[in-house]
C-alpha cells in the first residue's frame, strides 16, 4: 500500500516536471517563430501623429511649414499581453512583467515599465540636429537607450526634411519601452527669428529657448548631437538632486588648463569662472530657469530668461565667436550661484586629451560623456573618438555587448596608441565596461 502512494508520488511529480518543460517549450517555440521584420503586425507599438501644434504664438518655425510634433503612443496593456513576439523583441531582463510568453513563467522580477512610470520619473533629453547630423543622432541616442535604466523621453528639434527620416530609424528601434519621442520644427520667436538662427552655426541657437518652448517640462538634459553616452542618463539625472536652493543648471568646464583656455585667451565678453564652461552637455532644472530673475549688465533690473535673451545678443553679437555658448557664459558670470558644475569626464572632448591628458577624473574613474566635437566622429584625425562612435553604431540591440561592442571596441582602440588620444585609450572603456558589467549585474538579479 505504501509504495503504491510512492509510485503515485513519483508518477505525479513526473507529471508536474513534464507540463513544466512542455511549457516552456512552447513559449520558446513562439518566441523563435515570432518574425523580427519591421512592421511586423504583431508588433506592439503604434505610432500615432496627433495633431498638437508645437509651436505656440509668437514663435516662427524656421524651417517652414509643418510645425506638428509627431507624437508616439503606446498601446493600452491588455494589447501588449497578446502578443508574445515582444519578448523576442526585447532583451528579457527589460521586459514589462505584464507580458506573456516564457518571461512571464519563469521570470518574475520587478522591472521598469515605460507606462506605469509617472511623468515626473522619466528622463527628458533634448537635442538639437540640424543638417547632416541624422546619422550622429540617432547613434547618441541609441547609447542613451543601451545603458539607462529609467525610461526616457526625447525631444528632437529639427528641420522639417529630417522629420521622416527621424521617424524611420527612431520606429525601428528595438527596445521601445524604454523611450518615447517627440519632432518638433525648429523655431525662435518671431521678432529676430533670422539673426538667432544664423548665430554661429545654423539652429544652434535653439538651445536657449527650450525653457520657453517646453514650458511644462520640469528638467532637461540638453546634449550636441555629436555626444555618446558610456553610463546610464539616470546617472547624470541624478545630479538635479544635488543642486543646491540657487542652483538652476549644470555644465563642465570649457578647459581644464588655463593654459590652451580659449575663452581666457581670447574672449571679448565676460565668461564663467577661470576657463569659462561648455554647454554641449547641459543639464537645466527649467523650472527654476523660468522662475529666476538674472542679474545682469544692461539694466539694474533683474530680468527673466525669456526677457535677458535679446539684450544680451544686441549688445553682444560683435563679440562672440561660439554664439550661444557665449552667452550662457556671460548669464552664468553674472549668476555664478546658479551654476553647478560637473567635472570634465561628464563631457570629454578631443582637448582633455590632445595637448597631453589633462582631464584627472576621467584617467581616475574613465569618461562617463564623450563628446567629439569638430567632427572627429567623422574623420581620422582622432581615432580613438572615431572607434568609439563606430562601436556604438556597429552595435546592434539585443546582442552580448562584451562580445558585439566592447571587445572589438577594445581592438579597434588598441590600433590607436599611436595618437594623442589613443595613447591613453584604456580611459575612453573604464566607464564602458563598468557600465557593461552594471547591465549584466542586474540582468542576473533580475533572474
Ligand atoms: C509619448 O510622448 C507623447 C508626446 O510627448 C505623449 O503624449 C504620450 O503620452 C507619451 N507616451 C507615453 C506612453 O508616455
Ligand atoms: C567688444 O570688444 C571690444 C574690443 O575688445 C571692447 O572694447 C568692447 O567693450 C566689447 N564690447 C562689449 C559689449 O563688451
Ligand atoms: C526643479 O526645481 C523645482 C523648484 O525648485 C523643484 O520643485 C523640482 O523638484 C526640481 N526638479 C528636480 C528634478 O529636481
Ligand atoms: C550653491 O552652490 C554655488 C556653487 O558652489 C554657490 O556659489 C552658491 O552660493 C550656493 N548656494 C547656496 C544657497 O548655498
Ligand atoms: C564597425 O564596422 C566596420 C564595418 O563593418 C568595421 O570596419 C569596423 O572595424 C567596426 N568598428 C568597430 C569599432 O567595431
């Protein structure tokens, strides 16, 4: 009697293990059947255009016509579970836990889910591309969506030509759940609207008014298109928490040494601090932005942002040679309680490294912000900056980044010592692989 309880026992244990496996199989088996094209119908996000015109009262779209935002939505939940294709799709360790298949089985590990996130928690970056600056853009933004862990939110201004463009490469993005974007046209207010696009190269300008012209965005990361992310966003979003009750905006400097400075050499205006600072990466509180009065040397009165903006290009504009950049100096020289500033690693350029390296937190804790500025991207002068973006484009979702990214990064960088730069390439992967080895850390805690 007692061993026929046995073999029951044993026969409904086998029983258990096999609808187990059956299972899984299956999921696995719907996985692999399910099509990786593009426009698959399975496939769970909808693109939607809505017809919100961005461009408000006074502003004039520069480039024209159009002035809608493309919008992007997701679908409602209960969608999303039906399809189990998503899961091919994405990476596993990002997937929402609501969705089906294998992950859902097996896996039941608290993930960030683009649709329950408040809007306060996403992270919003701006950039601003105009002209040839397609390809440079969209390759920044997919490392912004290969290493953050929040959700992010982007905003592209851009010329009307690049919209559809944009739209093509952006859809076709795996790992949707991890950002949202919005096209906008570029535009400046409508008095001066010329004399504001031409300021040193064309739309660079449009920086300035992004307080005004996402007047209910709270925070912003503003960053050049030519900028490629080797840590996490949430990292640099972070640093908002830091500000002190003055502070309004973060940035590094524009030199570490005073001695191949430019703007204290050169500059024909007031600058911020010893070197002066760089707004190719610009984190902005804009609330604060839009609330503060600027002191200032045109008027004893204090003037808001969207006041300061025109005096300062009249009275300056024989002045300046970076245009805008030039006048965030003189705002933050006569506001220097409002600035935070981050160290260079957070915004490493071709400088800190080709007049000998002089950026110290980058050779301690590697580049965190690379930023190739006059086109090093795209030529052969430095290839160290060059392998970097080439890695990163090279890449493609969803495949082992130690094998597909970082070790032929590390070959590539390898051929480089040669250079100024490549000399000291071991700094431009210490950030790359920590970051690397952080997304693998959590993928296995995730499990
Ligand atoms: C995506 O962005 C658009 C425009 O900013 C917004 O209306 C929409 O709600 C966002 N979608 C999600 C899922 O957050
Ligand atoms: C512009 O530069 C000239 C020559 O250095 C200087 O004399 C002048 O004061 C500057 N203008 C302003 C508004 O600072
Ligand atoms: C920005 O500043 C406002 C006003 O001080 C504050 O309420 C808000 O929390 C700040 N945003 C962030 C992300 O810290
Ligand atoms: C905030 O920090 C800045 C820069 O260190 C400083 O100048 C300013 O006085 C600080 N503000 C307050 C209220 O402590
Ligand atoms: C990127 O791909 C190109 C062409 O396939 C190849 O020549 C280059 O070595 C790759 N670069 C890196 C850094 O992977």
């Amino acid at each position: 009697m007692r061993r026929l309880v046995r073999v029951a026992l044993l026969c409904l244990g086998c029983g258990l293990c096999s609808l187990l496996y059956a299972f899984s199989q299956l999921a696995l088996s719907l996985e692999q059947e399910a099509p990786r094209r593009q426009g698959d119908p399975a496939f769970p996000v909808r693109r939607q255009l809505s017809g919100g015109d961005v461009v408000a009262g006074g502003w004039r779209a520069v480039a024209g016509s159009a002035g809608r935002g493309e919008r992007t939505q997701l679908q409602p939940m209960q969608e999303r579970c039906k399809h189990v294709s998503l899961s091919y799709w994405n990476s596993y360790w990002m997937l929402p836990s609501d969705v089906c298949g294998k992950n859902c089985f097996w896996e039941a590990a608290p993930r960030y889910d683009f649709l329950k996130t408040k809007p306060s928690e996403k992270m919003h970056l701006a950039v601003v591309a105009c002209g040839e600056r397609l390809e440079e853009t969209v390759t920044m933004l997919r490392s912004a969506i290969i290493f953050s862990i929040k959700p992010l939110q982007f905003h592209i201004f851009a010329e009307d030509t690049l919209h559809s463009d944009f739209k093509g490469k952006l859809n076709s993005l795996a790992y949707q759940e991890k950002f949202n974007y919005t096209l906008y046209p570029i535009s400046f207010p409508t008095e001066n609207a010329g004399e504001w696009k031409k300021l040193f190269k064309p739309c660079a300008s449009q920086r300035l008014f992004l307080p005004l012209i996402l007047s209910d965005v709270d925070s912003l990361l503003y960053v050049d298109t030519d900028i490629l992310f080797l840590r996490p966003v949430d990292d640099i979003w972070a640093i908002l928490k830091k500000f002190n009750s003055t502070q309004i905006a973060a940035m590094a400097p524009e030199h570490e040494e005073p001695r191949i400075g430019w703007y204290n050499r050169f500059a024909r205006h007031p600058y911020y601090g010893k070197t002066g600072i760089n707004s190719g990466v610009m984190l902005m509180n804009m609330t604060r932005i839009r609330r503060k009065y600027f002191k200032n040397d045109m008027t004893t009165v204090r003037l808001r942002w969207e006041e300061i903006l025109m005096p300062l290009l009249k009275k300056y504009k024989l002045n300046i040679t970076w245009g805008d950049q030039d006048l965030l100096n003189i705002m933050f020289f006569h506001n220097p309680e409002s600035l935070f500033v981050f160290p260079c690693q957070w915004n490493y350029r071709p400088d800190h490294c080709i007049y000998g390296s002089n950026c110290q937190e980058a050779e301690k804790e590697g580049i965190f912000v690379l930023h190739g500025n006059r086109g090093v991207y795209h030529d052969d002068k430095q290839p160290a900056f060059r392998a970097l973006y080439d890695a990163i484009k090279n890449y493609s979702f969803g495949d082992d980044l130690v094998k597909a990214l970082l070790l032929p990064l590390e070959l590539e960088l390898q051929k480089t010592q040669h250079t100024y730069c490549g000399r000291i390439y071991k700094v431009f992967i210490k950030q790359l692989s920590k970051s690397i080895k952080d997304i693998y850390d959590r993928r296995s805690k995730g499990r």
